[in-house]
C-alpha cells in the first residue's frame, strides 16, 4: 500500500521502503512467548509478504491472525539468553519482489524479571488491599499476572504505576483465611517471591461496639470502637450516619 492508493496485487510498482513507527513491548522474559505488536507503514499487502522478524538476534514468530494489511501485526519471540539486546527487525517482500528492511529505532531487551519483596502482608479475605511488590524488570513482557495463592491479585497497569522495580496489585476474594505465596507470570514464565514471604488472609474486620453513641453537630467526640481483625485494614474510614447527615469521622 501506498501512501496515496493502493496498487493491485502483482505490480511491479514499488512503494515507499517500510517503515516500524511503534513496538509494544520493548523488553520481556528471556524464556520468550513475549506476544509483541508491531505497527508501522507499507508492511506488505498480506502475511506472506512479512518474511522474517528478528527480535534481539531472535525469529519471532508472526502470528497470522492478528496481521492488518501494510500497517500492524504481532510475533511471538523465541527464548534467549538474559539481558541480550537488540535491533527489531522486519524484512518485507515489496511490490516488485525485493525484499526490504525496517529496523525500529528501540531495541528490545531480554529481562530475568526477579520478585524481591511486597507490602503489606496482611488483608481481608474479601479483597481490596493494594498490595505493593518490589523487584528487578517487573514490567517485562506484555501480559503480566499475580497471584496470592490460587487468588488473582489484579495488576494496575496504569502507566507511572508500573516500572522496572516496582508495581501494585489488588486482590481479589477468596474463602480461606490462610498464609498464601506470591507467585508472577510474565508472559506465562513463571516468578516467585521468596518461601519465607507470604501474604496472610484474615477473616473480614467486624465492629461489635463503639462508644459514645451521642455527639454535637458541630463534632470532635472521640468515638472507641470494639471489634476483631481491624489489622487487616489498610485504609481505616468511619463514617456516621443519622439519617438526615452523613458524616466522615478521622482516624
């Protein structure tokens, strides 16, 4: 495809040389699987035409389905060796017949992701904590998983959120109140933190009194309130409501 018309299929006109204008993600597990996105411009007229993607010195596999004529496709790497670096690379068949070259102006690097530490350690068993976890090349790959046991802990992807060391996570509902492992899965090769640092689900905190039970309008009654598993909480809020004012009490 040109930049102004399409030529039909067998031309021998030539377009323009082509061109990658964006890759997603540049870096992921040397194990591989990474399922890279790779958008540019006059990127052939169908799949056939993609001969051949190297990725850091390594094919990636197109993944057919996924090709949009001249402008966008995905591969998936193959398995390397850590911390190897390298050009992204796409030779496409032309119009004519020749077979032209695209290199994107980034490189793509092959990680050893590496779970250190998270925090807290502590939370409900409904769900909710936003759970901290530290470590080296934790944003490798494309999809990134967590897991507190066998429960998902949902990933924030939202970008500043997520970098090199450092992500957050939310978990989700589970029926046992027992300790449980963080495991990671960074494009389905798997990562765990250390045995001795697990994550503990409690029962869900309860209130079974609070006193006094009366306060001025204008406020600033300090209320004690009785109740278990209140550790677990990570953002204690109280709020009163009397029906005709709904009222935040601070901690």
């Amino acid at each position: 495809m040109c930049e102004s018309e399409w030529w039909p299929y067998g031309t021998s006109n030539k377009c323009d040389f082509p061109t990658i204008t964006d890759v997603f993600p540049i870096s992921g597990p040397h194990e591989g699987r990474t399922q890279m996105i790779i958008m540019g411009t006059d990127l052939g007229t169908r799949t056939s035409d993609i001969r051949s993607v190297t990725v850091a010195h390594t094919p990636c596999t197109l993944h057919s389905n996924t090709y949009e004529v001249s402008k966008r496709f995905e591969c998936i790497t193959g398995a390397s060796l850590p911390n190897e670096s390298g050009a992204i690379v796409v030779q496409v068949r032309a119009n004519d017949g020749t077979i032209q070259t695209a290199t994107y102006r980034q490189r793509f690097t092959y990680r050893d992701p590496d779970v250190v530490d998270f925090t807290p350690k502590i939370g409900p068993k409904s769900g909710g904590t936003s759970v901290s976890i530290i470590g080296n090349y934790v944003n490798a790959g494309r999809s990134i998983e967590a897991y507190f046991g066998v429960s998902p802990c949902h990933i924030d992807t939202m970008e500043g959120v997520i970098n090199e060391t450092h992500l957050l996570c939310t978990t989700t509902m589970t029926n046992a109140t027992n300790s449980a492992k963080l495991s990671m899965y960074f494009d389905e090769a798997e990562r765990l933190a250390p045995d001795y640092k697990t994550f503990v689900f409690t029962n869900d905190p309860y209130v079974s009194s609070f006193y006094p039970t009366t306060s001025m309008i204008s406020g600033g009654r300090e209320i004690n309130v009785t109740g278990q598993y209140f550790t677990s909480i990570q953002k204690p809020k109280m709020f009163v409501n009397t029906g005709k004012l709904f009222v935040s009490v601070d901690f």
